[in-house]
C-alpha cells in the first residue's frame, strides 16, 4: 500500500487548496516540469487519501493560475512556472540583519507573552535570571512569512517595553547605547511544518521549512536574546560569499 500525504485535517484551508499548494511547490522546485503530464487523478487521489473530486478542484485552482493545462484525451499538463519571489534573506551579519527587518518592515500580530526561562544549550552562554518570551507571527503584505518565538532578557525588555511589544526585537537591540551585544550567533536548519506552524502560516502540513535559532550575549557572556524563527520555504534565500 502506498504511503498517503498527510494534510492538516484541523486547517481552516480546505483540502483542495493545501494539495494545490504541495502541487505549486513541486512545480516551483522543479520536481514537476513545464510540459510534464501529471500522474492519473487516482494515483493522486490515492497518494493524498482524498476523491478524485478533490483532485479535480485543486487541479482546477492551478488551471486557473496558468499552471496547469487539461488537454481531451492526454491529461493534465504542466504549462506554466512558478515565479521565484524569494525576497526574505537570511543574512549572516548581524548589521545585515538588523537592515533586512528595518527594511521589510513586517506586521507583527504577538500571540503569546510571559516570564519564562529560556531553552538555552551550555554552549550558549550564562542565562540571565529572567526572560521575557514573546512568541509572535510576521507578515508582508497579509501573508504570513515566518512564527518566532523570542527569549529576552528581562532588564532589557524593561527598559523599552512597548517599543519591543510593537517592533521587530533585533534592530532595537542594535540601537541600543553601549554596544550591549557582544556575541550573535545563528543555526539554520531544514524542516517541515508542524500542525501549529502550518496553521499559522498558512501552508500545509510538513512543508519545507527554514528554521533559524539566534543567540546574541553581552560582555559577560550572558544570553541577552534567544529567537527561535520557522520561515516558509518558499519564502527564503540564502547567498553566501564563497571567499577563495
């Protein structure tokens, strides 16, 4: 029997638009080609664990994006690209990093706050005796792009709280006087979507995800900042200098 996709049955997206969206990612990715026949609405009916009816909305949906092309007699086709607008950068200064969110300037919609402690590794730094976190989702233009959950010290949330309620947290920190961070480090790592992140991001389950962990310290090696960001896929570019 064949392994069957799973999708997000909690979603509020309906079946028909999350196997739409895995079908733009494959043409996107290059999986599926410009004038490649799709596989027999029962074999992706099966794959999914869905109707051949709901294979039909989804293919319709990409039909009428210029996607997709169904052809009497032959089947349905790939007739069109996905365009490549992979505008978040994940830099790898800190400077560059700080630009990338003054410039895109996202909507932030925070759905959590407390006093907690922060997951911290031992090769992160000495903890600070308490953490504000913040756990929050950024958009461009309406469209979700990444859910971030924020570890920071508290006596340095203190100082500005509305302004680190309200603002994204890095440039902030940045302008702070005192040069307050010494170290910034940052892990990414290749992923999939879980069923909250899928949910709050709007793509469906087990999607390619980047996940990015930051760690910033101040001179005594104290973890003033910890981010833990999950960005969509399809939304992120990596460019590294290649130094000879």
């Amino acid at each position: 029997m064949p392994n069957i996709m799973n999708l997000d049955a909690t979603s509020h997206i309906p079946k028909y638009a999350q196997i739409a969206d895995i079908f733009r990612q494959r043409i996107a990715r290059g999986a599926w080609s410009r004038g490649q026949r799709l596989p027999a609405n029962e074999e992706l009916a099966a794959e999914f664990g869905v109707s051949r009816v709901t294979i039909r909305q989804a293919v319709d949906l990409l039909t009428r994006d210029g996607l997709l092309e169904a052809q009497q007699g032959r089947g349905t086709f790939i007739t069109g690209s996905v365009p490549q607008d992979r505008w978040l950068r994940v830099e790898t200064t800190l400077a560059d990093l700080a630009n990338v969110y003054r410039d895109t300037s996202p909507e932030i919609i925070n759905i959590a706050e407390s006093k907690s402690d922060a997951p911290l590794r031992p090769e992160d730094g000495k903890p600070a005796p308490s953490y504000v976190f913040m756990r929050r989702v950024h958009s461009r233009k309406r469209q979700a792009y990444c859910v971030i959950s924020i570890y920071l010290d508290e006596t340095i949330f203190r100082k500005s709280p509305k302004r680190f309620r309200t603002k994204t947290v890095i440039p902030l920190l940045t302008e702070m006087p005192g040069k307050i961070i010494k170290t910034a480090r940052q892990t990414l790592s290749i992923g999939t979507a879980d069923l909250e992140v899928s949910r709050l991001l709007g793509i469906p389950l087990n999607s390619p995800v980047a996940e990015v962990r930051r760690v910033f310290t101040s001179r005594d090696n104290t973890v003033i900042y910890l981010g833990e960001v999950t960005y969509r896929g399809d939304f992120v570019r990596i460019e590294m200098d290649l130094r000879p």
